[in-house]
C-alpha cells in the first residue's frame, strides 16, 4: 500500500478557507468524521475553532423550481425614504419539495425582484446556508465498497484485538454515514458576482449564482472527511498475522488517494460533479442590498424565488415566489429633488477644495429638512466666497504688471466683494491694468529678441515694437512667447537646408536628421541636430567600397597608378553617391583607355 504524505490532507489545508470564482467559502464543515460528529451535525469553522450544532435538513428535489416553499424576508420596519438608497438585508429561504420531473439543467440562483421604478443593488456579502441531502453517490460509492471490503477482513473478534475495537467501531460509523448522511455547508459569495437584469414589464431582479460557491465547499467537508479516514486506514497494523492488502491497498492507492487530491486541488471534474449530483434540502440565502424607490408608490413588493437559471422570468415571479412588501415614504420626494439641486450647486462652486465639497454634500445628504439643505448651501456659498479672496490675493500678489502700491489698490477692493464674480473682476480689472513704470520688463524682453538669431532683422524689429506699445507685463510675456516660437520655426527652416545641402550623408542618412526636427522644442535641440548630421557618415559604406574596389580592379586598361588613385578615393568617399561618382569616373577612364590601344594597332 502506498503512503500518503502528510503535505496532501493536512489539518492546516483542511481548514484553510478556499476561494473559487470570487467567492470566499469560511466553512461547512460537516459530519462525515469521527470522534463523535455524525452526518447529520453541522460543523462550522473560523478562526476561533470548530464549532458543532445539530441540523436537520429537509429534502427537495433538484429542478428548475428548486423548493415548493420560498419565504422572503427583509430587516426593515421603517418605510424607505424616496429616491434614497437604502440598506436592506433580504433573507430567501426554500424549501419543501419541487416537481421532480423538471428539467435539471441550468445554475442554481437566488434572485430579488423589485418592480418598475425601484433600483437594487447587491451591498455586502452574500451568505448562503445549504443542506445537501443526497445525489452524491456516484462519487461516494466506490469509497462505500471499499471500505466496506476492508471491514469484512478486520470486523471479527480476533483482529479487532489487533486493530482496536474502537477503530473498527468508528470505521463501521463512518461506512454507515457515508451511505445516508446529508451535508451542510456555509459559504459567501463576493457582491461583486450579483446580477442585475431588467424584465419587459420595467421590473428588476437581483441573481445570485449559488452553485459557484457550492463545490468549493462539499470538497473542503469531503476532503476533510475523507482524510480522517484515509489516517485512520493507514494507521492498521494486523503484525503480518492478516494480509490486508488485497482490499485496503485499491481502497487507499486507487479510490482515496486520488479523490482527496482532486479535492483538495480542484483538479480533475470532481468538484463540478459535486455541484451537479448534489441534491438541495433547506436553504437559506442572505443578501445585503440597497434599495432606491422612485416615490411614486407607497409600497414595493420585493419577490424572492430560488430557482434554474433559464426560467427567472416574470411568471416565475408571479407565480412561486416569497414576497415580502416594503412601506415607502413617498414625502421625501421633495426634499430628494432639494438634494440633488443642493448637491449640483456646490459641485459648480470652483474655489472649494474637493474636501469641503465632500464634506457639504454629506451634510446634504444628511439632512432632513429644506431648511437645513438650504443652510448647508448658505455656509458652502460663504466659504466658496472666502476661497476666492484668498485665491485673489495671491492672485493679485504676483502680478508684475502693477507695483505694490497698485497692488494694494485692487487688494483693498476685495473684502467689500459680495459674490465670486465680483472678486473675478477685481482681479481681471488688476491684470489689465498699467503700473506706473515696465521699464525693466520692456527692456528684458527687448533683449531677448534681439538675441533670437534666427529672426530676420524685419521680424525683431516687428515683435520689439509690439514690447514698445504694450501696456502690461502679461501682454509683454505673451510677445516673447510668440517671438521665441516664431524663431524656433526659423531655426527648423535653416536646419532642413543646412542637412539637405551635406555631403557626408546619403539621402536616407539625412532623412534620418530631418525626422528628428518636428520634435524639437528649442533652438539649441535644432542646432545640436544638425551638428550631429555634420559629424555623421552614413550607416554602412562597406559594401559599397568593396564592389567600387573590385570593379576598379577589374578594369585592365587603367595603370596601376591609376588603379591605386582611384580606390584611394573610394576610401575617402563618405556617401555612396560619392562612390558612385568616382566608379563612374573610372570607368570613362578605362574606356578611353581601351580605345586609344585599339586605335594605336590598327595604325600599325
């Protein structure tokens, strides 16, 4: 028999929580164990322990209606105020039995529907209490044989004095529980995984897919389960005295072994079989939500069904769903359509910090009469107000247009401002305004145009008689702005003549320069281009010298000196053009050459 390691079914891996498909599953733990839990106990778990209770679970068929019992309920007991989302934990509880000759296809899914003019929305986590009474033989069958193979060897008298009789007792406990036990197991799923659909008659519904979640879970209770036994097998020892390995080693190598793998890793098919065999008793599902009334109804009826996926639909709802109704206070239409207005006025107020605009709609959202809106919108306005001088002081502190007696003229205007608007002008009126001398201004920038050397002597004389006749340091900036773009443009007009005119590039190599001109964003970025073009040579005239070489070489009326003078400028050359031209040349020179031989014998 093979030993199992201890790495595959730990305690610790046991009672790890698992997560499959955005959806946490905390325990469900059940029966299925020794020392005392049977099948029908639910065991839970969290960080503080085990914790086990009894449970009875109630059986129902699985199919499209899952339960023929739905009871819906919510933890309200005030009306929802209009137009407001509202916290509302509905509880969906199912059971009894459903038609048992429907078609069992589709997830399983707990869905809320609201009528027309009420939105919902998933808000928490969503807890789900099931009990699983059956289906899950197919999985659990050949495990059933074995062990039932394992004690017809060891279940007498003489090996028990061996074994243990309380090991066979509890071997004989778990054998009878995995033949009729039923599984219970808690579990929540993230909201993130909620549903929300819109129905033709205008209604809404909430889903939840419970199955997600469902298979994670029967595989923590079963591998749990299953390793108990699988330790308790291998603990055996009949001292050679009974050979117990024709029905404990295909019990443990074949059938455990690998099932508590595929669990515990979630390999193979075996936790989609589990959801897909598994037979669904009581269940009970809580969702955390919020619930918005439009107002124009003074109560919605909230339906809750539990059903397959493909038949939540309307007449589901109309026909085998828990309803529970919601009383709405439809006086707080008003006073919503007062916030929403509130809230819109203090988003447009520009001179609040995103903190205070935070802050102001909250206590709109808070509030509960007209009166305190409207005071929350007067202190807003007055601190919107007050932002606004301190942003005009600074404002107006750091013109240089104005020196600082004129400063303090459009500074002094401010406290009598009432309104944002007039704070506005102060500041646009300070600077428009001229001070009393921009002779320092003038003159900077009259220098600075005149060192602009790509500028023609027309275009400086243009922009510094524009400094001349300006009335105020902004005006001034804004010119030499325009100058210095105006001669960048001219620095790129020179440096594309200055590339296209080189001779050590090829055309390829000075696109390569030119390409890089429209990124430039300074006079110095132009210039340093070209200078780079100026000290290039072309990527790769290697080749090209060696063919020129080879032709030279090749041409045998040309002199040796000749020869040598003309790969010698093939070696000189930096373009292939220039290449080109002194094959080309030597070419006309050999030709010539060639002719004169000829002409010379036929004198002869």
């Amino acid at each position: 028999m093979k030993k199992v390691g201890k790495t595959l079914v730990s305690s610790v891996q046991r009672k790890r929580m698992y997560k499959a498909k955005k959806m946490w599953v905390i325990a469900g733990v059940v029966g299925l164990a020794f020392g005392g839990v049977t099948l029908s106990d639910f065991v839970s778990v969290d960080q503080n322990g085990v914790h086990i209770t009894q449970r009875t679970a109630e059986a129902a068929a699985v199919d499209s209606q899952i339960f023929s019992d739905v009871d819906t309920t919510a933890d309200v007991t005030e009306p929802l105020p209009a137009n407001q989302a509202t916290n509302v934990n509905f509880t969906v509880a199912g059971s009894g039995v459903a038609d048992v000759s429907a078609v069992n296809t589709g997830s399983r899914e707990v869905a809320l529907q609201v009528p027309a003019g009420t939105d919902i929305t998933a808000n928490g986590p969503i807890s789900v209490d099931v009990a699983v009474t059956g289906g899950l033989g197919t999985i659990l069958d050949p495990i059933v044989n074995g062990l039932q193979g394992v004690l017809n060897v060891i279940d007498n008298p003489v090996t028990k004095l061996l074994v243990g009789s309380s090991v066979v007792d509890n071997l004989n406990a778990t054998l009878d529980n995995l033949k009729n036990g039923a599984i219970t197991a808690q579990y929540t799923i993230d909201p993130s995984e909620a549903t929300v659909t819109t129905l033709p008659d205008g209604s809404q519904y909430l889903a939840v897919n419970i199955d997600g979640g469902l298979g994670t879970a029967l595989s923590q209770t079963l591998s749990g389960t299953l390793s108990d036994l699988l330790d308790t097998l291998s603990s055996i020892n009949l001292l050679g005295i009974v050979n117990l390995d024709p029905v404990l080693s295909p019990l443990v190598d074949n059938l455990l072994t690998p099932l508590i793998s595929e669990l515990t890793t979630g390999t193979g098919d075996t936790v989609n079989q589990l959801v897909d065999l598994s037979v669904l008793g009581s269940t009970s599902v809580t969702i955390p939500t919020q619930v918005t009334p439009d107002g124009t109804q003074d109560s919605v009826s909230v339906k809750g069904a539990i059903a397959r996926s493909e038949l939540i639909n309307v007449d589901l709802f109309a026909n085998s769903a828990g309803t529970t109704p919601l009383q709405v206070d439809t006086t707080g239409t008003d006073l919503a359509t007062a916030k929403a207005d509130a809230t819109a006025t203090i988003d447009a107020m520009k001179y609040l910090t995103d903190e205070e605009k935070a802050d102001y709609k909250q206590q709109v959202a808070d509030a509960t009469t007209a009166d305190a809106i409207d005071a929350v919108v007067t202190d807003a306005t007055a601190q919107n107000l007050a932002n606004a001088k301190d942003w005009a002081t600074t404002e107006i502190g750091g013109l240089t247009n104005l020196d600082d007696a004129a400063k303090q003229t459009y500074l002094d205007q401010l406290p009598g401002a009432t309104t944002v608007e007039a704070v506005e002008q102060i500041v646009e009126d300070a600077r428009n305004a001229t001070g009393t001398d921009l002779t320092a201004e003038k003159a900077d920038a009259t220098a600075a145009i005149d060192a602009m050397k790509y500028l023609t002597d027309e275009e400086k004389a243009d922009y510094k008689q524009q400094v001349a006749d300006a009335t105020t340091a902004d005006a001034i900036n804004a010119i030499v702005t325009d100058a210095t773009a105006k001669n960048l443009a001219n620095a790129k007009d020179w440096a594309t003549t200055e590339i296209g005119g080189l001779t050590n590039l090829d055309d390829a190599g000075k696109q390569a320069y030119l390409n890089q001109l429209p990124d430039a964003a300074t006079v110095e970025a132009v210039e340093q281009i070209v200078e780079d073009a100026r000290n290039a040579t072309s990527t790769d005239l290697t080749a090209a010298k060696a063919d020129a070489t080879a032709a030279i070489d090749g041409m045998k009326y040309l002199t040796d000196e000749e020869k040598a003078d003309y790969k010698q400028q093939v070696t000189d050359a930096t373009t292939a053009d220039a290449i080109d031209a002194i094959v080309t040349d030597a070419t006309a020179k050999n030709w010539r050459m060639q002719k004169t031989g000829r002409q010379k014998r036929l004198m002869v």
